[in-house]
C-alpha cells in the first residue's frame, strides 16, 4: 500500500471538505448512487431523444417540402409536354432495334487479354 489513490485527510480536513458541494455530493453518491447518477443520466438520455427528434423531424420536413413544392402551371406544363404512347408504335421501334443487333453478327469472337504490368509492379500471386 505504498502508492494510495486516495490521499489522506484529517478530521478537520474531512470536516471542511464536506462543507463544499463536491464534499456533500460525493457522500450522498455513496449513499444514493441511482437517485444522484443513474436518474439524472437516464433523464439526459430521455430529454436529448426528444430534442433529437424534433431536429430529425424538422429536417425531413424541409426535405419534403423541396420535393413536394410545385405549382399547378408546372404540373399542367408536364402534362402538356409528355409524349403519348402507342403499343404498336413502341412494338415497331423495339423490333427495329432488335433487327440492327441482330445485322451486327455474334458478340462472342472476342477474347479476354491481360493487361500488361508496368515494371517492377508484382504480380499478386498468393
């Protein structure tokens, strides 16, 4: 017991020393721990979730806001805008291309190369 965390104090030190709020807080930790730590740690936690959630919150909001800002021009703008589609048009147009790939020949006589390694640069083999 050569090197002690605890410094020793004498009765008038002690006595002193619980005069000062540290000196009566940390006796009644020792005393009540859950009623002078654990509820006031737990109230932290329960009041910091409420305010983060309002922070949260607001944010989705603004978020909202931005995608669902439009006005009734712009959508009938949209409206006027779109192209209209015809089955048989896009049936057409989708067998047009498949005819171009198909006059484009096979895509399988190609081959896999390495690329060459610079020097000095391993190989990576385990």
């Amino acid at each position: 017991m050569a090197l002690q965390s605890k410094k020793y104090m004498s009765p008038r030190q002690y006595a002193l020393w619980q005069r000062t709020p540290y000196g009566r807080y940390s006796t009644g930790l020792k005393k009540h721990p859950f009623l002078l730590f654990g509820l006031p740690f737990m109230a932290t936690l329960f009041v910091g979730s409420i305010y983060l959630a309002e922070f949260t919150a607001v944010r989705y909001e603004q978020y909202d806001d931005k995608v669902t800002m439009m006005s009734e021009e712009e959508a009938l703008k949209m409206d006027r805008e779109k192209r209209k589609v015809d089955m048989k048009e896009e049936y057409y147009v989708s067998s047009i291309l498949c005819s171009r790939l198909q006059q484009l020949g096979p895509q399988d006589d190609w081959e896999q190369v390495r690329v060459p390694r610079l020097k000095g640069e391993s190989e990576n083999v385990w």
